[in-house]
C-alpha cells in the first residue's frame, strides 16, 4: 500500500533547528517550584477518608474526578499512607471518578502490590457501566485488581 504524500520544499523548513516553534530542549529534568512542592506534601500528608476500627481504610479518589499523570502519584501516597497506618483492609472508592488514564491504572497496581507486600488486602470500588470500568476491563487489569459494584459490596466480602 502507498501513503500519498507531497513534498516539503526546502524553504518551508528552517534551516536552523533553533529557529523552529517550541523545539527546545531543557538541559536539566524540571523539578517542582517550592511552592509546588509545598502543596503535593500537603495533599500526600492528607490521610484518607474513612477509617473504621483501624481495621479498614475507605480511600475516596473523588477529588478531581479525573485521575491522569498530574495527581495519580498523590492518590498512590494516600493510598499507601493508609497501608502504612496498619490497615486490613484498604479500599480505594473511584464511585465519583469519571476519568482514569494509564498513570492513574498503574497508581492502583502500585498500591495494590504494596497492600500485598504489607499483608493488606487491596479492593477497588467502580460502579458497573463507568467509563473508568470500560477501560479497566479493555486492559485487563480487572484480572489483577479486586473490583466492587459498591462501596458495601466491598466491605461486606471480608467480614470487616
């Protein structure tokens, strides 16, 4: 098969790389402003949303509804902190998230290998019919993660 294409003349194209829009190349990795950093401390430090009995910790992943790559790793820390605080049972409630890209996935992996390496046990509660659901089952991930209808459903498996 062959993909019809018309050629570029030369002067369409500068010459100097430096000359084309928005080519440049940081020397350095970026790293927060203080100020950002300041504020993903302060968000990782909040604890989660529910805990009861200290046997079972409710993550609510509500706010924002969305979870990409620009707060996937703040939702994996409150996750995590409540592994770390001894919990039997984490539970990460996505009942309000209307969005999940592939970082957001691969923050639930993480947490749930970490529950696992804690002796926790992992669940993740997404409403049947959520687009975040749809895109969980394409990627098989349901096969890796423990999935609930509901937040009750979620804790009345365990018997917590």
């Amino acid at each position: 098969m062959t993909v019809p294409s018309s050629p570029v003349s030369d002067d369409a194209v500068p010459a100097d790389p430096a000359d084309w829009p928005e080519t440049s190349v940081a020397a350095a990795v970026p790293q927060p402003a203080t100020p950002q950093a300041a504020a993903r401390q302060g968000f990782a430090a909040q604890r989660y949303s529910i805990a009861l009995a200290g046997q079972v910790a409710v993550v609510a992943l509500a706010l924002p509804p969305e979870i990409d790559v620009t707060n996937a790793l703040d939702h994996c820390a409150q996750l995590c902190a409540a592994v770390d605080d001894g919990a039997q049972l984490v539970i990460a409630d996505m009942t309000l998230t209307r969005f999940c890209d592939s970082s957001g996935f691969r923050m639930l992996l993480v947490a749930s290998r970490i529950a696992a390496d804690h002796g926790t046990e992992f669940r993740v509660v997404i409403p049947p019919g959520a687009a975040v659901l749809r895109a969980l089952k394409t990627m098989a991930l349901d096969q890796l993660l423990s999935i609930y209808a509901s937040l009750p459903d979620a804790m009345a498996d365990s018997g917590h």
